[in-house]
C-alpha cells in the first residue's frame, strides 16, 4: 500500500447538531469524541503516516485543552480551518509531507468505519488516481420548491450518494485545489472531477454514518457495536455479512 496523510475536517459550524456545549466532532461517543473513533482507526493502519485535523480557529484553545494527550500520543497534527471547508482543506494540503503518495479526507463527523472500506478505497485510488466510498440512492427523490411543493420526481438511475473516505494521489489533488480558483465545493472529488479525471466508486455502506443531528449519535453507538473487528479479535457476527461490502 502507498503511504497515505488523512485530513479529518472538523472547522464547520455543526448547525443542525443543536448542541450548546459541542460541535458534533467533539461530542462523546461510546466514551470518546466523535473524532478520535474515526482517527483511532486510520492511526491503525501502517501505510498511515500523517493525520491533520482541521478545526475553526475559535475552537483551537478549547481543542488542544481537551484533546492535548490524544494530539500528543497520536502524533496528529492541528490546522487552522478557513471560511469554507475546501478553505479548510486547502490549508492542510500544505501541511502534507511531499513524501506521501496519497491523501484520504474523511468527514470528522464520520465515527463508524471499519478496516475494509479504508483498505478498498486507498487500493482503488493507487490503481485509478482518485477513489471515494458511495451508496446508490434507493430513496424515491423529490425535487420541491421554496415553499416545500413538489415540483418533480428526479430520477434516481444512476445517482449515487457520496460518503468518505475519498482518496486521491496527492499531486492530483493538490492540482484540483490549485485549479478551484476560490470557488467553493462540497466535496473533494468534485474539484477533481473539474479537471476531466476520473474518479472511481467504492461501494460503501450505509452504516458509514456522518453525524447530522443528537439522534444519529444514538444510531452510531449501535454501529459501533457490530463494526467489523479485524482478524484474530474474534468474536463479531457480521464481520463477513454482506452488509459490510
């Protein structure tokens, strides 16, 4: 496997979280941070040698007060975050090592992962150039107004919800982000989709679940209980289900 850097963005404002204290990457999960579940388990794997988390500039004293023996144990690096998360992304970029073959961004507020889908999507960027996890859309989709009227059905043949990790060799992605020009984007793979390259889809699974709202905190929990455990741990029911692939 190629030496991989992972960004994990944790600078947005967490709006439809509702938590006074918390933003959603920050919140306790199962007796950790949101965070710390999802770097815990890249940190595990060899071909990982650089994790940056980008948090807002507000939130950098409070970070480094509660998460200071994680930074420090884990070896991760703290960025600032810019006005909008590809600001954010940007200003990790720089900090990536020039000796790393291939950079994963992964939604901080993404706690439930599990080895495989990691292992499948760096394999599927080294081999194709850019790679990211997704799910086809099952759902009926409705396009509606302003006013919360339908307007159409949208046709779901072909449509595919993003997730991450994405991953991308890093001088690609460095390219796409040179080549945004300030423009913002809700994705990385987007960016390097404007540049005519392609971008392969790895299947995820639902149950890779971003953190929205209080609710899906008592969803991850559950997750987290029957994620699959990596060979020799023994024990877990679903680690070969099809449910995982």
């Amino acid at each position: 496997m190629p030496s991989i850097a992972v960004i994990l963005p944790a600078a947005g404002a967490s709006r439809r979280f509702h938590d006074r204290h918390y933003k959603k990457p920050f919140v306790n999960l199962g007796g950790k941070a949101v965070w710390l579940h999802a770097a815990e388990k890249f940190l595990k794997h060899s071909a990982v040698k650089q994790l940056i988390v980008v948090v807002a500039e507000a939130d950098l004293a409070e970070f480094k007060r509660r998460f200071g023996a994680n930074i420090a144990i884990l070896g991760v690096t703290v960025c600032v975050g810019g006005a909008e998360r590809a600001d954010s992304i940007e200003r990790a970029l720089a900090l990536v090592d020039d000796s790393v073959d291939l950079v994963a961004v992964h939604d901080a507020a993404r706690p439930c992962l599990a080895d495989k889908w990691i292992e499948t999507v760096c394999q599927a960027a080294a081999e194709h150039g850019a790679a990211l996890l997704a799910v086809p859309v099952t759902s009926t989709l409705k396009r509606v107004d302003g006013q919360q009227q339908v307007i159409t059905t949208v046709d779901r043949q072909g449509l595919w919800e993003a997730q991450t990790p994405q991953v991308f060799r890093r001088a690609l992605l460095l390219r796409a982000y040179a080549a945004r020009a300030g423009q913002p984007a809700t994705d990385d793979a987007s960016l390097v989709e404007a540049l005519g390259e392609t971008v392969a889809i790895v299947v995820g699974s639902p149950f890779n679940l971003k953190i929205t709202t209080r609710a899906d905190l008592r969803l991850a929990e559950q997750i987290l209980k029957v994620l699959p455990q990596p060979t020799g741990t023994g024990g877990n029911p679903f680690a070969n289900d099809d449910l995982w692939r």
